[in-house]
C-alpha cells in the first residue's frame, strides 16, 4: 500500500483552525451585501498599511493586476524598458509585454536565485524607466543596492514583486515598504491568501497611489469620471474579507515558517553532512549533490516555498512522490527561453538562471506542517539522492 500524500500546502488545516473567524467574516458581508468595494476593503487596506508601515495599501484583483497597475501608474509603455529577473512566474514579464515595454533580463544569485543587484547597472539605458526585483521563495534580494543603483540613474522607480515575500523583512523593513512600489499576491498558496485571487499594491508616494486607485477603477477619479485609462481591478469584498479573517494569526505563521524552514535545513544538514549553497563557480557543470539554498544574513524568510538544488530531479520527484510526498519545480524554464518572450528585448545572458532551472525543487511548506510529516519529507528526499 502506498503511503498517504502529505499535502504540498495544508490550506484545510489552516481553515479549521480559522473557521469561526472566516465564517464570521463571509456572513457579514453577506449580511450586508456590498460585494464590490464594501467597508472591508478600506479595512484591510488600512490592517496592510499599519504591518508594512506604506502610507498607502490599494486592494486589487490579483498580483498580476497589481504588477500591471503599478507600471500603468508609472506611465510606463511603448518604447521602454523594464529591468527583472528571467527566474520568476510568467507574470512578472507578462505584465510587461502587455503595456508595450521591453523586459531587460539580468542573472540571479546561485545563492539564492534572487537578481543579482551587481548586474543591474550595466542593464540601464536611457530607456529605462523601471527596475523590477523579485523577492523569491519568500526572500528579499539586496533592497538597498538595488534602490542604490536606482537612485544613481535619476531616481529610477523601484517595483518589489513581493507575490511569495509577504511578511519578510530586510534589515527590519517590512517587504512590500523597500522601495517606489510593492505588489503582493493573495492568491491562496501565498504566505497571506485568500480563498480566490486577490493582491496589493504599497507606496509612500500619494500621487502614484491616487493614480493606483483610479487605475483599478477603470481610470475613475469620481463615478463615471475617467480621468486616465483603467481596467476592472479591484479585489472584491469576500476576499478582502477572508483576508482579515487570517491576519490575527498572520505573525504566529511568519513564525512557524521560519521554525520549519530552519528545522528543514537542520535535519538535511544532520543527515547528509555539508550541503553549501550552489555557487558561480558551480554553473556549466552537473550539480553535484543535494544543496541548500542560502538564507541571507538581515533579513527573514518565509519560505513561500522551501527549494532545494537537486541533481536528478525528475527522478528523485518520482521517487519521492511513490512515497507520499509531492513536489514542484518553481522555475522549470526562464522566461527569456520561454516561446512567448524569447524575441523581446536585447539578447539575455542568464547562465545562472538556465542552469538552476535544472535543479531547483521545492518540498512540502506552510505552517500547519506537523513535525512527523516533515521528518518523512527528510528520510524520503534524504534515501532519494543518497
């Protein structure tokens, strides 16, 4: 008999534990019937404004649409560029291409398969109007080298896409607060989700956040009002609502990310000794056993996804999920080598990027991951690449 899957993430013991809460919350709106930009909405985007410490919080559809309005706020277009990372989900770069712009590609850190901030400089032209850094698996790339860069090209605006990072901090600053703007995503695998898609933007600035606001509106600055172009972007009332339902409990969960990312990395290091983080020096070669991604000193993780390096992959996965436990691949292929964005921009040097698309693979994460689930995770991964 096979062994029961673990789940990848246990959003079903989350909700039990936060069923009279949620319940609460979907029945007033019910009650009160104002699915579309009812008092909940306010009421989180002022719950999200006081834990980032933004001046400002705008509810949108999804992190998608909140990627998409922040570069519409910008002005951002035809004829410019957007430097990011080709180590991310599509819409990063989707969002992008939609508006006309040309994403600009730079290599990430073997480390920690974040965006190398040494690399952006030399990216930069006269074109450039935005520079996009992901903060991925739930850790922040070097924020303020980054803002640096930035601020040495006439103040170049910042956009974190902080969709797996909500909850971290780097050097004590709340991700989504790091820089001109920050976008996350609710969407329910998310380290905060809600029970469909949902997001946020967070800025300081009031005139982009008035421009956000409108934007999501259908570029209404009073009703039936456009004062700019818009789309439908708004996140509705029930979300919002499930949203606050889970932000009492949001720190204990931040929390218990980082025990069970720490555990992981312990009980990995204890079974097969010395894991390093993949390096530069390893690229252009076959990986060569298990690696530990790095967790970079000032900051937190919240492990959105706990990712391992792993020489054959695919063959492990296969036995790991004989045994129960299911794993994913977060990125199989960069985006600079994927049909859809391969012809856009200047031609991409990403070394990196397309040689850690071969190992990665994350293992089963979120708070509610018992202890004994997790052990199994270990022996299993540990017997699968001995």
């Amino acid at each position: 008999m096979s062994a029961a899957m673990i789940p990848f993430i246990d959003l079903k013991s989350q909700y039990q534990a936060l069923k009279p809460e949620v319940q609460a919350r979907i029945n007033r709106v019910l009650d009160h019937g104002q699915y579309i930009m009812g008092p909940e909405v306010r009421e989180l985007e002022e719950r999200l404004e006081a834990y980032t410490g933004a001046r400002h919080c705008i509810t949108v559809a999804s992190g998608t649409e909140a990627l998409l309005i922040s570069l519409m706020a910008l002005g951002i277009g035809r004829g410019d560029e957007v430097i990011t990372t080709p180590f991310t989900f599509a819409a990063t770069v989707e969002v992008i291409a939609l508006l006309g712009a040309t994403p600009v590609f730079v290599d990430i850190k073997p480390e920690t398969c974040n965006i190398d901030a040494a690399l952006i400089e030399a990216a930069i032209t006269p074109r450039t109007k935005a520079i996009m850094p992901v903060s991925l698996y739930g850790q922040l790339p070097d924020m303020d080298a980054i803002n640096a860069v930035a601020a040495r090209h006439g103040d170049i605006p910042v956009i974190e896409d902080a969709a797996q990072s909500f909850g971290a901090e780097y050097r004590g600053r709340k991700s989504c607060n790091l820089s001109t703007i920050g976008c996350t995503s609710f969407f329910p695998s998310k380290p905060l989700g809600c029970y469909g898609d949902g997001g946020a933007i967070f800025t300081s600035d009031d005139a982009l956040a008035q421009a956000c606001r409108e934007i999501r509106v259908h570029g209404q600055s009073k009703r039936y009002t456009h004062t700019r172009i818009g789309v439908g972007g708004r996140m509705d009332t029930l979300q919002c609502a499930i949203v606050l339902a889970k932000m009492d409990r949001f720190e204990r969960e931040v929390e218990l990310r980082a025990q069970i990312g720490d555990r992981y990395r312990g009980l990995i290091q204890a079974a097969i000794g010395n894991a390093p983080a993949p390096s530069a020096e390893d690229v252009g070669s076959p990986l060569q056993g298990l690696r530990l991604l790095s967790c970079i000193n000032e900051s937190t993780h919240v492990h959105a996804q706990f990712t391992v390096a792993c020489p054959d992959r695919e063959a492990v996965a296969a036995k790991l999920a004989a045994k129960g436990v299911p794993t994913a691949v977060h990125y199989p292929i960069p985006l600079h080598l994927q049909p859809a964005y391969a012809g856009l921009g200047p031609a991409t040097d990403a070394p990196i990027s397309e040689w850690m698309s071969q190992y990665v693979m994350s293992l089963p994460m979120g708070p509610d991951l018992t202890a004994s689930d997790q052990d199994r995770v270990v022996q299993a991964l540990v017997e699968a690449t001995a």
